[in-house]
C-alpha cells in the first residue's frame, strides 16, 4: 500500500505529466499533418517527424511528462496513476483548437469533460491500492504477445477504412492505448529494477518489453493524430490506456480495485461516463467539420497515390 506521502507526490507529478502531454500531444499533431510520409501506417512517418524542429519541440515535452509518469508510478499504484493523466484532454483540446482558429463549442468542453471526469471518478469509487512491481519472465511474456496480437489486429483492422479516416483514426488509437498500457506497467516494473540493479536492469528483458511497445505506440499515435483531429484519437487513448493499464496491473500485479457491489456500481457509471463523452465529441459537427480540413491538408503531404473513390470519399463516418 503506497503512503499517504507517497500519493501526496505523486498526484501532482501525474497532473504535470497530464499538461506536458498535452501540449506535446498538439505540437506533435501539428507536425505530423504537414510532414510528407505514406498514407499506410509506416516508420517513415517518424522517420521524417525526426526532422521537424516542432515536432522535436514535442517529443521533448512528452519525454518530460514520461519522467514525471514514472515518478508517479514508482510512488504509487498504476491504477490511481493512470487515470489521472486523462485531464490531458482538457488542456489538449482547447489548445489545439486556438492553433487552428476553431472554438470549442458546449458539446466538445461537455464530451471533454464527461471523458475526464468519468475516468477521474473512477479513482474515487475504485480505491485503488497496491505496490508490487515485480512480474515474471513467463507473465511479461503472456502480456507482450497478447498485447502485441491485439495491436496487429487494431491496425489490420484500421488499414481497411482507409477511405474513412475518423473510424481509422479511432482504430489506430486504440492500437496505441493498447501499447501505452503496456508502457505505463513496464515503466513501473523497470523503475523498481533499476532502484535494486542499477546498470543490471539493461540484462531484463521488462526493459527491452518497454522500448518495443514505446516505438510502436509513438507511430500508432503520431500516425492516428495525422488523419484525424485530437478530438476523435485523444480521448480513445485516454480511456483505453488507463483501462488496459489498470486490468493489465490487476492481473500482473496484483494491484486491486474496489469491486463490491457499490463499488462495481460506480466504476460502470464512470465508464459509461467517459464513454457518452467520447460518443458526444465523435458526432459532433465542429469536429467533422474539422475532419474535412485535416484530411485536405493530409492529402497534399502523402506520397503514395490513392484511388479516385478513396480521394474524393466522405471525411467522415
């Protein structure tokens, strides 16, 4: 059971890594919307990105938040931690609107805000607890292969709506929560170790687990960000990385949630919370609106040539 000191540190250190992705999440949009690269999920997108001062600009913000992640996860459980991130999409959203000249409207701050809130509430009525971050060779082993076959099959998936870029978008972020609630557990697996082995950690394979799922979800975002505004793709991540994160530390872990008939109750609601909200800003017009224009930028900075059915398609579902 982490110490009310512990929690007392790591709830803010979560928050500020909630601000800094925030803005690295929109700065690296930015980018990725300009940057030549292929319209299929391919490396070559973040071997491009590479060269984009903005997008630089935004990766260092973002590496800055994981620091401030991996504080709060080595203070405290990976389901109290984890949620807390998901306020990102109040600073991302209306951030990201002000670059592109649109203003939110009732609908987006109100879907914004039953995303946040719903996930936020589930850290009250789930009392989450647990400090362990051991995990064996076998277990990393069963999460890294059913993760990653989870992962294959979101961008199989979302490579066959390539002429519908939002229900794409959606699907190649949910592909990257998958990998980020990989991330988020291994960080706090590979925090523990370095605390104990120092240098030896490198001889784990948790820490090459990591990298792998670190690379995989940066493409599967930075692609699902290029075709889709932030409204569709952030909160997909946001509700999906806490919620792999938590069942994964659940099951790896053992870390533990309030599950008792009242307890259950409220975590359904606050799913069914974040949930209407994600409904609310997918169909709302502001943000096809937007679709149109992101996909008119996206279009003039793709190298490979589309069909005349994909080119002239609707933007939106």
């Amino acid at each position: 059971m982490a110490s009310t000191a512990s929690i007392a540190v790591a709830v803010p250190c979560a928050l500020g890594a909630a601000v800094a992705f925030a803005i690295a999440n929109v700065e690296q949009m930015r980018a990725a919307r300009v940057t030549e690269a292929p319209a299929e999920v391919s490396a070559t997108l973040l071997v491009r990105l590479v060269r984009s001062r903005k997008w630089l600009i935004g990766l260092a913000t973002a590496v800055g938040g994981f620091g401030l992640q991996a504080v709060a996860l080595f203070l405290a459980p990976v389901v109290l931690v984890q949620p807390l991130i998901v306020t990102e999409l109040l600073f991302a959203l209306p951030l990201a609107g002000w670059y592109a000249g649109a203003r939110l409207h009732a609908r987006e701050w109100i879907g914004a805000g039953l995303v946040a809130g719903g996930i936020t509430a589930f850290l009250v009525v789930g009392n989450p607890s647990g400090d362990n971050a051991h995990i064996t060779t076998f277990a990393t082993l069963a999460m890294s292969v059913t993760a990653g076959v989870a992962v294959v099959l979101l961008v199989l998936v979302a490579e066959t709506f390539a002429a519908r870029p939002m229900i794409r978008a959606s699907l190649l972020a949910l592909a990257a929560s998958a990998c980020f609630g990989m991330l988020s557990v291994m960080t706090k697996v590979v925090g523990r170790q370095f605390q104990h082995d120092r240098l030896h950690t490198l001889t784990h394979s948790q820490c090459y687990v990591l990298a792998v799922f670190a690379i995989s979800g940066l493409l599967l975002s930075q692609t699902a960000f290029r075709i889709a505004p932030l409204s569709v793709t952030l909160p997909v991540i946001d509700i999906g990385e806490p919620a792999i994160a938590s069942l994964l530390a659940v099951l790896a872990l053992h870390e533990t949630l309030d599950l008792s008939s009242g307890g259950a109750v409220g975590v359904a609601l606050s799913a069914s919370a974040a949930t209407l909200g994600i409904a609310l800003l997918d169909s709302s017009p502001n943000v096809h609106a937007m679709q149109a224009e992101v996909t008119a930028i996206v279009l003039e900075h793709t190298e490979t040539t589309t069909s005349p059915d994909v080119a002239v398609s609707e933007p939106d579902r």
